[in-house]
C-alpha cells in the first residue's frame, strides 16, 4: 500500500491522511485495501452533519462551529460536499472558502469531494471518509452535505447528530409537514442572516 497506511494514522500525518481519503475516492481495489486495514474498528469521535437547503448557510454554520470545538481544544475534520454538474460531472469544491480562516490550523482538517451522481446528499465515499477522519483521531468530525430538499437523508446513516440549517420563508404548514429532512435533524439551525 506504501507509506501511507490506515493503521499508522497519526496526528502529524494530514498529507498520509489526504492520500489515503483519495484511494478510497477512487476507488477499486486500492480503496478496498484502505477500508480493509482500517478494519471494524469503533468509532470514537463524534460525527456531525450538517445540511439544508443550498444557500442556507452550512458551510458558514461549519465554520462556526469549527471555531468554537477549537476554542474548547478539540480537533476537527470536515467532510465538505458540493455538487456536481450534470453536463460536465465537475464541481466547483467551493464551500472551504467560508472556512479560510482555519487553514493554518493544524487541528483542521478539510477535504472537499463532489457529490458524483450520488443523490443523498452525500459524495459516494464520504462515509469512508468520515472513518478514516475518526481513525485520525478528529475529536469532532463534521459532514457537511450538497443543499438538499425533501428526500436527501444520507446524513442521517453517518451522523451521531444532524443539524438542519433552515432560512424563514421556505414553505408553509403544509410543506413543513410533508418534508422529510426535517424527520431527521436531532437539532434545527434558523438563520436569518
């Protein structure tokens, strides 16, 4: 597997870490080495996600909380999904940009991945992502979903607690009842910025 390995994850190693988050991105055999040696190993961290429609204010609601888990001198990685466009599969990686501010921060780990054709929410391999950022030794590993509607619930299968990040005027009764992300959040975020 060469020298980066699962196994010999430390917290000195963010571009071992990079790497091996890119074998499983690309799948195949080399991403089903990396998950293999990882093993069934339980996870430790405490993973959160965080989602909602687009423009909402996810990614600024990340920075957020980023900000404050280092205050209280916790690590975090951050698991950014953009989409991607159905005419040319790219993805403009754009959500770190609310999050500059902790790029000198060794306790700050972010990676961005496009969405793919994967509709949940979530990129294909964020999950794996996600334990390899626990395997890390993330204090706090974050999730930060694609803007999604009514039926995008991936995040609900990776996240210890899921945030809904809404902004007032969306809907009315009626939507709000028949809106299934709603069901999921263990904590809704109304911005009124």
């Amino acid at each position: 597997m060469g020298p980066e390995s699962a196994g010999a994850l430390s917290i000195d190693s963010p571009r071992a870490l990079a790497r091996l988050i890119t074998r499983v991105e690309r799948g195949g055999s080399e991403a089903e080495a990396v998950m293999r040696q990882l093993g069934p190993r339980p996870l430790t961290g405490w993973t959160i996600g965080i989602t909602g429609p687009p423009g909402s204010g996810k990614s600024t609601l990340v920075d957020r909380l980023t900000a404050t888990a280092r205050a209280e001198g916790l690590t975090v990685g951050i698991i950014a999904v953009d989409p991607s466009s159905p005419f040319s599969g790219g993805a403009i990686l754009g959500d770190r940009v609310r999050m500059l501010g902790h790029s000198g921060d060794r306790g700050v780990f972010v990676r961005s991945m496009a969405a793919r054709d994967n509709l949940g929410g979530l990129a294909p391999t964020s999950r794996d992502a996600a334990r390899l950022l626990d395997a890390y030794g993330f204090d706090v590993v974050i999730l930060e979903t694609v803007g999604v509607g009514q039926s995008e619930l991936d995040v609900v299968k990776v996240a210890d607690t899921v945030a809904v990040v809404a902004v007032p005027g969306l809907g009315d009764a009626v939507q709000a009842l028949k809106a299934g992300i709603l069901e999921i959040a263990d904590v809704f975020v109304v911005n009124m910025a």
